[in-house]
C-alpha cells in the first residue's frame, strides 16, 4: 500500500436540544460551494478524501431515496481524480428515525448503504459507520445529540445499532464489490488513575472507549466489560453475534 495524505469535509449533522438540526454540509457552505472546495483539495495535491454521504437527506423518504446533491457532488470529486472515502453515517439519521438507538436504524441503514454501493459501484473506500462509540456515548449517554438519552441502557442499544451497522455494512458492500477497503476511525481515549481508588473506574471507562472498535472487529471484550453489557442489556447471544 502506498503511502498518501488524506483530508476531509466535516459533515456532522446531529439533532441537538429544541429538536435543531446543526448540518455542517449546509453551515459550513459546502453544500453549495462543493466544487471550490474540491479544487482547493486537488490544488493541494490531496488524492484521497473522507467525505460524508447525507443519510438524512438520501434516506428521508425511505421507498425513494435522494441522490440529486450526492450525485452531483461525487461526480465533481470523480472528474478531479479525487478517491472519496465514502462516510455512510456521520452522527446524523433520518427525521423519521428517533434516534440513534431506535430499532428500526439498521434497516433504514442497510437498505440506503446497499443502494449507494449499487449506485456508485466505482468507489472502494468506505467508512461504513463514523466513530460508532462517540456516536452512541453523545446521543444516548452525554445526552447531547439525536434522541439525548443519559443512561447505560440506552447507550448499549445505540452501540449494538451502530456497531451492527457497521458490520452489515462491510458485508453488503464486500458482496458489490469483493476489493473495497474499510478505514475505521472512532476517538481514542484512555484513562490514567491519579490514586488508587480511581484505578477501576479509569479501567471501565478505557476499556468502553474501544467498545465500538471491539464489537464491530469481533474482538472478545474483557469479563468485566461482558458482565457490564449483560447488565447494561446486551446478553451473551448478541455479544457472542458479534
């Protein structure tokens, strides 16, 4: 593999508090100045972007999905000969999706990334699922985006919903197109005891940073971590499905 640099476009679009909607697309301009960006990316001699697909706005209508922007947008990137690493989800769901926690996201998802592999069968990069842990932690724990739930139960279901993605997603996407490549990302924190009554908590919120790389990889987690996702409601079926 060569070595090369990559940039990207923040696209987050998460629900916040009042039921607001903070797109990036449109707060940063993107939206309409898409292909003043890609030349000052291709000026810079940058060949590879991470660039999200709006799944809000494609998916909205899920029996007609909306590809007019995205198609314009990929076309620009495709005429300049930048390779796009295609962000299928990126903090943001469909209004008519309550969350990222709700039961019915994996299938909403599954139906528009099998579309978009269909659609645009000339892109092999992918990041099926933008930072499944942080993803679940702001919106179901922190509270702070999307359904804004603050408890361990809801933070589980929205990491099993957005770790499945991600798994299902490689799979769809492999079956379209036997060749494309997986980048993940996700935050990467740890924490350090400052004495020694801290030292189990730092090793229980260190070890659930790495849930979304662990359950989307198929890494075994530890005992402990396994007895906090059975209680948190995860059983050892679903963990094991992992």
């Amino acid at each position: 593999m060569d070595f090369f640099v990559a940039t990207g476009i923040e696209c987050s679009a998460p629900i916040i508090r009042g039921g607001i909607r903070r797109d990036q697309l449109l707060l940063t301009d993107h939206w309409r100045r898409f292909e003043e960006d890609f030349d000052l990316i291709a000026g810079l001699g940058i060949t590879h972007l991470r660039y999200g697909v709006p799944f809000h706005v494609v998916a909205r209508d899920p029996s007609n999905f909306d590809w007019a922007w995205t198609d314009l947008a990929l076309a620009a990137l495709r005429e300049r000969g930048i390779e796009p690493i295609a962000d299928l989800l990126h903090f943001a769901v469909p209004d008519r999706i309550h969350g990222i926690g709700d039961p019915a996201m994996p299938a909403a998802f599954l139906s528009y990334a099998a579309a978009f592999a269909d659609r645009y069968p000339w892109i092999r990069w992918y990041t099926p699922v933008n930072e499944p842990f942080i993803t679940a932690l702001f919106s179901a724990k922190n509270g702070w985006w999307n359904e804004q739930r603050r408890s361990d139960r809801a933070f589980v279901r929205a990491l099993d919903n957005v770790a499945a993605c991600g798994v299902d997603g490689m799979r769809l996407i492999r079956e379209r197109r036997s060749d494309a490549i997986f980048l993940q990302s996700d935050a990467c924190e740890s924490f350090v005891p400052v004495d020694a009554a801290a030292e189990a908590p730092a090793r229980f919120l260190t070890e659930r940073a790495f849930l979304g790389f662990d359950l989307t990889f198929g890494r075994p987690v530890s005992p402990a971590m396994r007895a906090w996702l059975r209680r948190a409601g995860m059983p050892a079926s679903r963990q094991m499905w992992f």
